[in-house]
C-alpha cells in the first residue's frame, strides 16, 4: 500500500515536526511551502491523505478546492494543519470538503491518530465475495 501523505506548510518547523511523527509511523512524508507545488505533488505521487496549512502562500483553501473538484481526487483525505482559529474559516474548509482541522500548536501524536484514522477510511474496500445479505438503500 502506498504509505505518502503530502503536507504543504511554509513553516519549516511544522513540516519537520510532521515527517518526523510521521515517519515514525512508516508514512512517507513528502513536503512543499506553497499551494502550486502542492497540487503537482498530489498528481505525481498519489498520496494516501494531504496535510494543508490554510495561510501559505497560494492558500491551503485553494488547493483543497482544486482536490476536491476533481473527480479524480475527490476522496482524498485532507486535513488542515493551521494557526488559523477563525470559525468562519473552519466552516469553510469544512464545507469546502477537509475531512478534519486541527490548529496548531498540536500534539504530535493527536496529528497521527487522525492521519491514520483518515488513511484507514480512505482506503477501506468492500470485500464482495463475501457471503450475506445485500443492503440496498
């Protein structure tokens, strides 16, 4: 299984703190500190989540827009990693699709429990030979 998270912060320090918890935790963490980089990153290495920060240059918001507006990234897990407390912009991700927010400072090991939480529900598969009853809605 691919192990890649994306984070795309221009705080350096994060981004360290990020790969180091992370990568602990077997994931391979690929980093950039803008939203144009970020959105190639998710094209090219096909990341099992994306970790944004909402303030760096390009906007976090922006890049969540474009993966959520492709049907080809749809589904992908995004987590905003930011400072930015504001309600409205909390709303705002969530609305625009982040599947969870965190504001930092964070505790290292919350930041994985999520990561890996997202990462197991994105690529849990219904196994359909499987005897028993179908449910149709």
């Amino acid at each position: 299984m691919n192990r890649c998270i994306v984070i795309a912060d221009d705080d350096p320090i994060i981004v360290d703190l990020v790969k180091l918890r992370l990568g602990m935790a077997r994931f391979r963490v690929v980093s950039t500190r803008d939203a144009a980089t970020a959105m190639e990153m998710v094209r090219t290495e096909q990341p099992v989540a994306v970790i944004l920060d909402v303030q760096m240059p390009g906007s976090g918001l922006a890049v969540l827009a474009k993966i959520k507006a492709n049907p080809e990234t749809a589904e992908l897990p995004v987590l905003m990693l930011t400072g930015e407390r504001n309600p409205e912009t909390v709303m705002t991700a969530m609305n625009n699709g982040a599947n969870d927010y965190m504001v930092k400072p964070f505790n290292p090991d919350a930041l994985l429990e999520r990561v890996a939480r997202l990462v197991k529900l994105s690529t849990m598969t219904w196994d359909k030979a499987l005897p028993g009853p179908v449910w149709e809605i």
